[in-house]
C-alpha cells in the first residue's frame, strides 16, 4: 500500500506516484534483479506484484479526481522503452485496491470520475478493492438517481469491472443506500466482499426489516446471482421481526414482491387486490425497455419519474409482478421501479436453473448499543439463518452470557475463527466439548470496562477457562489466540503458559494488559513463553514486504524522496518475519 493518508493530493504526489510506477533499474541492478527472480520467472516476463494506493484524508474533490484519473489511465497504457538496453523493468506493478475513504465525493461528476477509474482494463490497472468508507452525501429527492447509484449500477453489476470487495458509508446511510447496492448485487458474479459502516454516532432512522429482506433478496435466495462471501456491517440496526422477515424472503416463490411490500407495505396491498395482477416467479422473466421509458415509483401515469434514458439501464430488468398496463421491475443501482407495458421491448422468459446460493463465509456485525439477554434472541435467530457454513464470525459490544453464546455458537459448526472483543463474559463456559473442533483463531480481548454488579466468578476464572479449553480436543487445530491478563490472575500465568508451551498448533499468542502487573516474574514468564513458541513450529512460508508507508508532511518533503530509490527497496525488500508472541 503505498500511503498518502491525511497529505494533500496535488499533482506533484500523484506525479511522483507515477514515477515510482514506472521506475526502471539500470546496468547495474539488472543482473542482480535478474538472478533474484530467475527461480521464480524463468520466462522474460517481469514480476507482477500487487499495490494498491491509500488516499485517505486526502482532500480530493472533483479536480484531484480528474488528476488521479489521468494518471492512472496513463499508467494502463505504459510500456518500458524496449530499445534502451541499459533499463529494463524486472518489476510490474499492478494497482489493485483504492482507498478514497473520507473524501469529499459531493457532486455527481465525482462517481462519473471514479466509475471511469474502476472501469479501467489494463494489466496494470486492475483495482478489485474499493474502500469509500466516509463518503456518502445526504441522498436526493426521489425524482433522481444519485451520482452513488450509478456508480453501484454500473462498477457492481458490470462484468468488465474487476471489483471484488467494496467499502462504502457514512454518517448518511440510509434506505436507499441499501437498496442501491442489494439491486445490484444480485446480479453481480464477481463481487465477494461487502463492509457498509454506519456511524453509530449519527443513525439514520430506515426500515431496517426492508434492508435484512433486501439482503435476504439479493445474498442468500437461490435466484440471486450473487456470489458475495463476506459481509460486515457495524452499527446497522436489526430486530427480531426484522430476521422473520428475511425468512419470509427466503421461502416465498415471489421474494422480490415480499422486499417490495416490506418497503410499501399499502401499495402492495392496493395491488394484491387488483384483478389482473400477476405476480411473477423470481429470477425468471426479464424485460427490455426503450431508452425513452420512465421509472414511475407508483403505477400512474402521472406519478413521480425518473427519465432511465439518462441513467444507462441497457440490460433486461427482472419482473416482479405485472399488472394491465404496467410492470414492477428491479433496476440495479435503484431498487424497484415501475415502467408502462408500451414502453416493453422484449419479455425473455428464462428456464429457472435450481442452485444453491453462495453461503456467507464470513460474517461481522457491530451492534448500535449493547445488545444483552433481552434482545439476544434476534443474533441467535440470525446466526441461525447464516451460520451453517459460516467459517469466521465476528461479535462486539455483546452483553451475553456463556449459555446464551454457546447456543449461538451452536448453528456455526464449521467456524475458524471468532471473535468477540468488547464484552463482559465473566467465564469461557462456552467453549465446551461441543466448540467447532475446527477452530483456528480466538479472540476474547474485552476492550472496554464493564459495569461490575453482575454476580462475578473468581477473577481468574476466564483464565482457568482458557487453559481447559487448550488442554482439550475442542482447541486442536487453534492457531492463534488473543486474551487480556489482569493482576489478579498471576497465580494462573504458569499453568497457561505450560500448557501452550505444549499445545501443538498454537503459533501467535497477543497478550493485553489490564491495569499493572505486581512483579517482573509474570514479564519473565512471558518472556519464555516467547522464546519457547517461536522454536514450537517452523515459521510461516516467508511473504514479500506488501506495505510501504511513503508519508508525505509537505512539497518540500516530496520533493526529497527520490520515487525511484523508493520503487527499488520495494523490489529489494526482505521477507517479514511475523512476531509470534504479543504481551504489551
């Protein structure tokens, strides 16, 4: 990641970007280059390696954009001079990811932009991670599709974008937000990873049963297309009422109508009581509309509009129910829309091929305020909706007992890994003999002080825990662990660390501190632990150096970091060594 957090992107740092991309090595570098990536490239071809570029903070609005845009353009149609034998470029980097998160994407003209940059096809240009956490404006009037809208129609859906992972967010996330992405990531074959943040300081009241209907619409319905695996989204409401609804979703033969209803919930009835009204099989019948059609919200004539000729819907929209005169589709990028029957091009009826729907692998959720015994039934509800082939769950701010996790737990039999940092369990009852035997990492670092009127074990309880569970069957495979140490669990240091001196698999330990530690014996404890886990297992296949911070604090600072030097202790970089051991 070559990083330009918080440093004002000018055209002098993006020109020094490029620089550093397009750095060749000379005579003198060429044979050693050569000889270190002969093994690995026998052909003449360089070495790719992947970067991506962190433009946090970076003040960019629409003008900075257009800079970025050019450069990177310009980048995918580099080509090292082949006829000056004296360079050559040993090294390709290939810009894989942005982060434009915290900018100031306000006008239209700025998604235009970034579509332009995500669309790019290039070997050298081939972004697949977009982070736009902290970007998203106020949404506007109904009568228009928002710059983000199109952007979302055309980078998600469009199989020419290479998009595999998107951030998006805000102090604005709203319905519409939810709905944009949803529509269309159902159609969406190459996106895996999806993290929409939601500020917990400034929540925007939305029908949070539409959104887990959507979700359950556009993830999980064996009509959807998508292919999503990851899926994060702290601070977003969710009720009881609201996972019954996504069930609901999830078994009827007409999902998209239940989504629709759950968003216009008198509409829907008005339409169910018309005569003619069809209501169509999901995933089955697509449409083609003229350029000049509208998008009504309502099926009137004179209802509010959106002129689709000037929103690039060119691809057949699915149907979700019909009506005499009119026909409710889904426009990704939008959500649902109704269109007037003579503005149908084409009806394509397609055979429904049964399949089952990619299972969520990874699953994050950050509640908006402490959820405790009273609202814990809606997480086990949705953990049981999502859990079966879940492999790595994440759960903080819980207010839940060991009983109440290990029920959860219980839908999640193929976990890796769980984490479940800021909570006030006061014992690790939790991990039984019944604990996935598949699990890798564990973290159960509390991360904030809790409220002591709860009836509490021992001290040393969850430490007692920890070290019956690594000394049982259930933490075979456990790879990583993560825990908090206080002083009135020194008596129990010794007895942990022998058993993780002996526990097979165990190769990172992170160790928090809370308050002080009476005496060095428990650093020296530690300190062998360390040395003694390092020789345990041999080390982890040695990776390249995949970061590189270049911080910028002024022009004047900029102009002395040669980008050619920069590029060349990129390509030189030795392997990193992972610190096994963390007590801090």
């Amino acid at each position: 990641m070559i990083d330009f957090k918080r440093y004002f992107c000018g055209m002098s740092m993006l020109e020094w970007f490029y620089t550093f991309l397009t750095a060749t090595t000379t005579d003198l570098l060429d044979a050693e280059l050569s000889s270190q990536f002969q093994k690995a490239l026998p052909s003449q071809e360089p070495r790719r390696i992947a970067i991506g570029l962190d433009l946090t903070s970076s003040y960019l609005k629409t003008s900075g954009l257009k800079q970025l845009y050019q450069i990177l353009a310009a980048y995918a149609k580099f080509e090292p001079d082949q006829d000056e034998s004296s360079s050559c470029q040993v090294v390709q980097y290939v810009i894989t990811s942005l982060n434009l998160s915290q900018s100031n994407l306000s006008e239209p003209q700025d998604y235009e932009i970034l579509t332009k940059i995500m669309l790019l096809q290039s070997p050298r240009v081939a972004i697949q991670h977009l982070n736009l956490a902290q970007t998203l404006s106020p949404t506007p009037h109904i009568e228009s599709i928002s710059g983000f809208q199109k952007f979302v129609q055309r980078v998600v859906r469009d199989d020419t974008s290479n998009l595999q992972e998107l951030v998006v967010g805000g102090g604005a996330v709203d319905y519409t937000h939810f709905a944009a992405i949803c529509s269309a990531l159902r159609y969406s074959t190459k996106m895996k990873a999806l993290r929409i943040e939601q500020s917990p300081a400034i929540l925007v009241p939305v029908n949070s049963s539409a959104v887990w209907s959507w979700f359950a619409l556009a993830l999980m319905h064996p009509s959807s297309m998508s292919k999503l695996s990851a899926l994060a989204i702290p601070y977003v409401h969710i009720f009881a009422g609201d996972v019954a609804k996504a069930q609901q979703t999830l078994a009827s033969p007409h999902p998209a109508f239940v989504t629709f209803a759950t968003k216009s919930p008198e509409l829907a009835e008005t339409i169910e009581r018309e005569d003619d009204v069809q209501l169509n099989v999901a995933g089955k019948t697509f449409v083609t509309v003229k350029r000049s059609a509208k998008l009504r919200m309502e099926p009137k004539t004179r209802g509010r509009a959106i002129d689709l000729s000037k929103n690039a819907i060119d691809r057949p929209l699915e149907v979700v129910a019909t009506l005499s005169k009119w026909t409710c589709v889904i426009v990704p990028g939008y959500g649902f829309g109704w269109v007037g029957n003579a503005a149908i091009v084409t009806h394509d009826d397609c055979e429904i091929v049964s399949r089952k729907p990619i299972p969520l692998r990874s699953f994050m959720w950050v509640s908006y305020s402490l959820y405790n015994g009273h609202n814990i039934g809606t997480v086990e509800a949705l953990l049981q909706l999502i859990g079966e082939r879940l492999t790595a769950l994440y759960l903080s701010r819980t207010q839940v007992m060991d009983a109440e996790l290990a029920r959860i737990l219980s839908y999640c039999q193929s976990l890796k890994h769980l984490e479940i940092p800021s909570h006030n369990l006061r014992s690790l009852g939790f991990l039984r003999e019944d604990t996935p035997r598949s699990l890798r990492s564990l973290n159960i670092r509390p991360q904030a002080p809790w409220q002591q009127d709860l009836l509490d074990p021992p001290a040393d309880q969850i430490i007692s825990d920890l070290t019956s569970f690594l000394t049982g069957p259930s933490s075979s495979q456990l790879q990583q662990l993560a825990f908090e140490l206080s002083q009135d669990d020194c008596n129990q240091v010794k007895q942990l660390v022998s058993v993780l001196r002996q526990h097979p698999a165990v190769e990172i330990v992170n160790i928090a501190q809370n308050g002080p530690w009476d005496g060095e014996h428990i650093h020296d404890e530690l300190k062998t632990l360390d040395d003694q886990i390092i020789g345990l297992r041999s080390p982890p296949m040695a990776t390249k150096l995949a970061f590189l911070s270049v911080i910028h604090q002024n022009e004047r600072a900029l102009g002395r970091i040669d980008a050619i030097l920069v590029s060349m202790i990129f390509t030189f970089a030795s392997a990193v060594k992972q610190r096994r051991v963390s007590h801090k």
